[in-house]
C-alpha cells in the first residue's frame, strides 16, 4: 500500500472521530462499529504490515521498539498526527498525552496485548499518562494523537 493510500485510509478513520471527546464512549464506539473484525479493522492493520514490510512504517528505532511519526497532523487528518511503533515483550518511555490519546491495537505475534489490552481501539483522555507496554508477544500499535501533542516524562 501507498502512502497516499495509508492517508486516505487515515483520513477517513480520523474523520469519523474528529471533534468526539477521547472518553470511554469513544472507546465502545470504534470497537463496535471499526473493531476487530470490521472491514476497517482488517484494512488498517493490512496497511500497517505492508507499510512495516515496504520500510516506510517504523522505520526507525530505538531501546528496542520500532517506531516512525507517519503523518504530522493536518486539516486534511483532522488534526490527528499519525504514528505507529512496533513492539514485542517491551516497555516503551512515560509520557503524557495532553489531549487525549486513541490507538489501534493490532497483535502479530503471540498473544500479544498492549496495556492489557488484546486487539481492538483504546482511547485515553486528555491528561492521562501511561508507559506503553506491549505482553505476551509482539504488536503493531496505530497512535491518533490530536494536533500531535504528546509530552515524553521521566516516570
């Protein structure tokens, strides 16, 4: 897949969340209507392995997580930037995410979960902080993060 074709695909996920509080409602929301199982869901995570296999998608790493901002955020995503990581057994760094944080769990290996969560959306609020911990196996993890903002801390 292209990355053109990744935006769109992107932008069409990212308008259907724009303007939603990032709240457990959201959460509920994206996994019954774009959950596992969905044509969105098998899409996306589609995109995100061919991304992975072509080197445009986690194309750099470090502490052992691979990892790439994809798309900075912009009118045409909502306002969401665009990240995805790819982690197996690991801890990524703290950080906080001053206005909310969604992402899309996708395992590849194992049974991985990330934060203790197997595949599907998590959605943070604004304000929440975590270390992003992928278990049991490995994981891509598609990061939304409006207007890109998020805050790396000492835990």
């Amino acid at each position: 897949m292209s990355q053109a074709s990744f935006h769109e695909l992107i932008s069409s996920i990212a308008g259907q969340v724009a303007g939603r509080a990032l709240d457990s409602d959201l959460e509920r929301w994206l996994n019954a209507q774009l959950g596992p199982g969905s044509s969105s869901f098998q899409a996306l995570a589609q995109a995100c392995i061919e991304g992975v296999a072509e080197g445009w998608l986690c194309n750099r790493e470090g502490g052992g997580i691979r990892y790439g901002r994809v798309f900075k955020a912009s009118d045409a995503l909502h306002r969401f930037s665009v990240d995805v990581v790819d982690m197996a057994d690991i801890a990524g760094p703290h950080h906080v995410h001053p206005q909310g944080e969604i992402d899309l769990i996708m395992p590849l290996e194992g049974e991985a979960r990330f934060d203790g969560r197997g595949a599907g959306w998590c959605v943070y609020a604004p304000g929440s902080a975590h270390r992003p911990t992928v278990t049991d196996g490995r994981a891509l993890v598609l990061y939304l993060l409006p207007e890109g903002q998020i805050q790396f801390t000492a835990a």
